[in-house]
C-alpha cells in the first residue's frame, strides 16, 4: 500500500486580510493561521504514516520580508525527514517572484522539479513516479502539460502542474492545458495547484486540485485542506479531503423579512452565527454578515448602520472565537416608493433624479482615470471583492443608498408604511 498527500497553495506566511484593523481581533492567530495549518498538515502526515507529500506549487507567497520563512519550512522538513518521509514540490507564479526562494538550500528529503523542462522522479521502492515542472518566472502563459511525458507502464504514474487548466474564475490563466491533454498522458493521478476552492476535476484518471491549505480573505470561505490519496496494487482506493485551515472564513445572510422589532433582528442574527459556528466545527470564524429581505426595519437598518454594525459585533464576539470581517445592509422596503409618497409631488421627482444619474463606469474612469490602474496592479484573486473595483457596480449601489437613506429620514416622520 502507498499513501500520499496532495496540497498546494500554502501561501506560507501570507497575511489574512479583513480582521487586523478591527479592535480586540485575533492578532497573533490570524499572522500565525498558515504557520498553523501547515503544522496540522505536518501532523497529518505524521500521524498517517504516508510515504510521501506533493505540494502542487506557491508554497511561498511571493518574496519573503527575511529568511524566517524558509527556516520555518526547513524545520517541519525536518520533522518529515525523521519519519522517512519524502516532499515533491513544483514551484507556482508566487514561489517563482520570490528572490529568496532560488537561494534557500532545500533539505534531503524535499525535490523541487526543474523550471528548464518536465522531470521524472522515480521512487522504486513504492513502484510510484512522479512527473512535474516548477515555473522558471510568475506569468507562466504556456502549455506546460503538453511537453510532459507518457506514462512509464511499470509505475503507478503522477503528475503534479501548477495550472488555471482551461480557466477558472478569479485565477490568472496560467499554464492552461484542457482535461483531454492531462488525461492523454495515461498517469493514474493528476495533483494541480493553483485553484483555491477543492475540485475532483475527474475520476477517471484522479484529476484535483486540493485547493487552499488556509482561508487568507472573505472570498476563500468553507473548509480548507489536503487530500489524502490510497494506493493498494496500482490502483487508487481512496482520495480523502481533509480539513487543516485553523480559521474559517464564511458569508452569514440573515434574511429579516420577518423581523418587525429591533429584538427580532438581533435574534435573526444570533441564530444565523450559531449556524456558522455548527458548520466551521468549533474553529475560530471570520464571517461577512450579509442582511437580506424586505423588511418592517428596513428603514432603521440604514439610517443607523454603524451603530448596528457595532451592535453585530458585540453579538458575534459574545460566542467567543467570532469575528465579523463586515456587515452588508442588502435589505428593502415592502412596499414601493410611489406607493408612500405618490407619483407625481416633488419628493418622488427627487427620488426619480437620484435613480437617474447618468454616471456610468465609464465615465467615472474617465474623471478618476486613477481607478483603472489600480485596478490593473492588484492580484487577480481580490478583483471584485470592494465595490470600488467596479465603477458601474459601485454607483449603481451608490444611487440605491442615497436614495434609500433618503426614503428612511422621511419616513421617520410619518412612520413607514
């Protein structure tokens, strides 16, 4: 029998954004989350005995601030290399910008594939060999699967590719290849990196990418981990998905479309966190909290959104290892504005204008030309997380809260309807 892992995208050291600025957050733990997980895949590997690790690529996470990094991994090699356990690694876009990695000496144990063509590394003892090629610079555009070689017949073959494969969303198109051209090469398994989210690509042959070792942001949410591979006489018998991340990240939406009281609302919102909470087992959360539905409240929500969201982060800390990353006001009126103030008066014509404004992205780029190079300098994995990033999006949600603050003060005086 042979057992592996399969990980990537470990990012070592990369910050976790959207907690540090927020008073009393986890500090330490969110600097230390993929120190932390990447010990829990250390243990796992330990306490599985499994003969050996591929890491599918950006093990570091761009350039290092100093060697601490490289000294981290060094040491858990370390422990691996105690138990006669071997690392395979291809180097990914990140790993490939990093100075600093080209000069870290590598332990015994670890084998980084060659950046100058495919190379095949063979493990006779276990009847396994593995097929990889790490990135000689980041923006890899080529094919790289394509000069990969054929299955040796006498081993259980594996191939290990940092890809976007055919493209994904959110993932620069590096070293694209489709599923014909992996499944072409006759290998019993395909380790990928370079997705975030985990996906069983194929089963016939095992095509995957593990995803992330650790959530880094709001946008890499739900469990994150390592696959666990099972070989018995050539053949796979088991690929494993197991959970490794330390903090979790998680989009809570609280539907209040049946909240009439400020007591209601705070329930709604207590019992969506302790939903999460079930769902991340226990590990420290970091949730966007998402309000939704037409609701009696609607217009108290928005004319006090910083005292309420005050209010929500007093409720998620009061469950302990919770931590709100933002709250999102998406709720609505149930009725319409002409209903309330009638078709044809002065207030509704306001109303109209405000909806009307002729500011479209395009524009907008034009008088803050700024916006499109920012745009243009920041990592693919972020690009439509802030409104900010799409003009058009931005002053469309911009139209809808002038407007529904406006709705809220009026309604103030004659109580809404």
């Amino acid at each position: 029998m042979v057992k592996f892992i399969h990980t990537a995208d470990i990012h070592l050291d990369s910050p976790l954004k959207g907690l540090e600025a927020h008073e009393d957050a986890p500090v330490e733990e969110i600097r230390g989350a993929t120190r932390r997980a990447f010990d829990n895949l250390i243990d796992l590997a330990l306490g599985e005995e499994v003969d050996f690790i591929l890491i599918a690529g950006d093990l570091y996470d761009g350039d290092w601030k100093d060697y601490n990094t490289g000294l981290f991994f060094a040491a858990r090699m370390g422990r691996l290399a105690k138990a006669g356990i071997k690392v395979f690694i291809v180097s990914g876009n990140h790993d490939a910008a990093s100075q600093i990695t080209r000069a870290m000496p590598l332990p015994d144990n670890v084998t980084l594939f060659s950046p100058r063509k495919p190379q095949s590394v063979k493990l006779d003892d276990l009847g396994v060999i593995i097929h990889g090629q790490s990135y000689s610079f980041r923006a890899v555009t080529e094919n790289l699967a394509l000069q990969y070689p054929r299955n040796d017949a006498g081993y259980f073959n594996i191939g290990l590719l940092h890809t976007s494969l055919t493209g994904r969303e959110g993932h620069e198109d590096y070293a694209p290849c489709t599923l014909d051209e992996l499944k072409s090469k006759g290998y019993d398994y395909w380790g990928l990196g370079h997705v975030h989210r985990r996906e069983i690509v194929s089963e016939d042959p095992w095509i995957v990418f593990p995803g992330n070792l650790q959530g880094r942001h709001i946008k890499e949410t739900g469990a994150k981990g390592a696959t666990l591979v099972t070989v018995e006489e050539g053949r796979i018998v088991g690929v494993e998905a197991r959970e490794l991340d330390v903090l979790r990240w998680a989009g809570c939406r609280v539907d209040l479309s049946e909240c009439e009281t400020v007591d209601s609302v705070y329930d709604a919102v207590r019992q969506g966190i302790e939903q999460e909470l079930d769902r991340a087992g226990g590990k420290t959360l970091a949730l966007r909290l998402v309000l939704t539905g037409k609701c009696p409240v609607h217009a108290q929500l928005l004319d006090r959104t910083a005292r309420w969201t005050e209010e929500f982060r007093g409720i998620a800390v009061g469950f302990g290892e919770v931590w709100l990353e933002k709250v999102k006001f998406q709720t609505s009126r149930k009725v319409e504005t002409g209903e309330i103030f009638g078709g044809d008066t002065p207030i509704a014509g306001l109303l109209e204008s405000i909806q009307g404004l002729e500011l479209d992205g395009d524009r907008l780029l034009e008088l803050v030309p700024e916006l499109a190079s920012l745009k243009s300098k920041l990592p693919a994995e972020i690009h439509g997380d802030e409104a900010f990033l799409d003009p058009s999006d931005n002053l469309a949600y911009l139209r809808y809260e002038v407007r529904e603050l406006l709705v809220a003060k009026l309604l103030q005086h004659g109580g809404e309807r």
